[in-house]
C-alpha cells in the first residue's frame, strides 16, 4: 500500500483505540452501580485492537502505537524511514480522539476536567493505585516488552493464519487488567499523549514516562524476539 493510505489508516486506528478505550473508561466506568469497571475497560481496549485488525490490518499492519513501530522496527519487520511518518500519524489520531471524547464527555452536567479527566495516564497522585514512578516506569516497560512478542509471534509468517488481531487484542485486555491499578496503562506513548494535551497540567509532566518506557520495552521486545525466533522467510 502507498505510505499516504498506510498512514491515514493508522490514524483512524489509534483514533479508534483512544476513542474506544479511553471512551469507555470515562463514560462507561464512572457508575458504581451499572459501570463496567477495570475488567470492562481493559476488554474495551482490547476489542478496538480486535476490530482494527481485520479492518485495516491489511492497509497498515494496524500498529496504532510508537512502541509497536518501534518493536517491529527491532524485529527486522519495518522500515526505519517510515517510523517517524507511522508515530506522527498515530499520535494525531489519539489527540483527535481525545478532544472527541471530551465534547462528548462534556455533554453531560456531572463532567468536570479535573487533573485525571480523560484517562490519563500517571503515577504518584496521578496513578489509581498512587504506585510510585519507579513501579510505574517498571510495569510499563516490561508489559510492552512482553506486548512486543505476542504481536512479533503472532503476526510471523509461521504462526497460524487469521487469529493474529484475536491473539494480540486480549494480550491488551491482559495487559489493562495488570496494569490499570498501576499507571491507568499506557504501554502505548500516543494513547498518552492525545488526552495528555488535553488535560494539561500534571498529567502533561508526567508524559514523558508514558513516551520513554513504552518504546525501551517496545525495542526490547522486538530484538529479543528476533533473537529467538531468528528471520522468518517473510511476516504478515
């Protein structure tokens, strides 16, 4: 696919993940009656990778996140000229989805864009749990570098055939379900930023965090499998 269609399909993906995602965690979880709590949150996450899978796996490869590019650029499976062009076009995505779901979140009287509105993410006062940063940098970077071999694995022309977007949506539900407590779970730098921007504030100067150890465990991950797995004779 040319990289224009390539690039216009990541964005909508991401769009879709943070719109999907964070969506649920600000309209959906907030009840403590009816809401879908953690566990509805974490399966929304996943079900958006689900669905960007079959749609646009085949336009894209459906990454809808810089730590993947960057992983699947360590695993030998994506051009190093076109990550820049896939993070950018990611990153719009999450920011357009998050000013969505902020005119929507808007439309209700109880809504108040407080320091932890939209789902951002965080540690300290910004962590659900108020884990600390180094609990917060840890479960991030190892989380992705594991999120890295679940997709690597998946997608290898050796794997069975159809079942990748399956595999790699509930290795994201696992992950939300570890993680939420945590951080509110990035292991994703664009699903950071979007309601970062957003929010502003303390979740702004904590992004960094939510930049840094998704893409060290992101590379990690994709060297490490390439590792063990060696070079397949092509990839899907």
């Amino acid at each position: 696919m040319p990289l224009m269609q390539r690039l216009v399909a990541e964005l909508f993906g991401t769009f879709w993940l943070v719109l999907g995602g964070c969506g649920a965690a600000v309209l959906a979880a907030k009840f403590p009656e009816t809401g879908i709590g953690f566990a509805g949150v974490a399966l929304a996450f996943g079900l958006t990778v689900v669905t960007m899978g079959y749609a646009i796996g085949h336009i894209s490869g459906f990454h809808l996140n810089p730590a993947i590019t960057v992983g699947l650029w360590a695993g030998g499976r994506f051009p190093a000229k076109d990550v820049v062009p896939y993070i950018v076009a990611q990153v719009v995505g999450a920011i357009i989805a998050a000013f969505i779901l902020l005119q929507i979140a808007s439309g209700s009287p109880d809504f108040v864009l407080g320091p932890n509105g939209l789902a951002v993410n965080g540690y300290g006062p910004q962590s659900p749990g108020g884990y600390t940063l180094g609990a917060g940098l840890t479960i991030e970077t190892v989380l992705t570098f594991g999120f890295l071999i679940v997709v690597l694995g998946a997608t290898d022309s050796r794997s069975p055939i159809g079942f990748a977007p399956i595999a790699i949506g509930l290795a994201l539900t696992l992950i939300h379900l570890i993680s939420i407590p945590v951080t509110n779970t990035s292991v994703n730098p664009a699903r950071s930023t979007g309601p970062a921007l957003i929010v502003g504030g303390l979740a702004l100067q904590q992004l960094w965090a939510f930049w840094v150890a998704p893409i060290i465990g992101g590379a990690l991950g994709g060297f490490a499998y390439r590792a063990l797995a060696g070079d397949p004779p092509a990839a899907r």
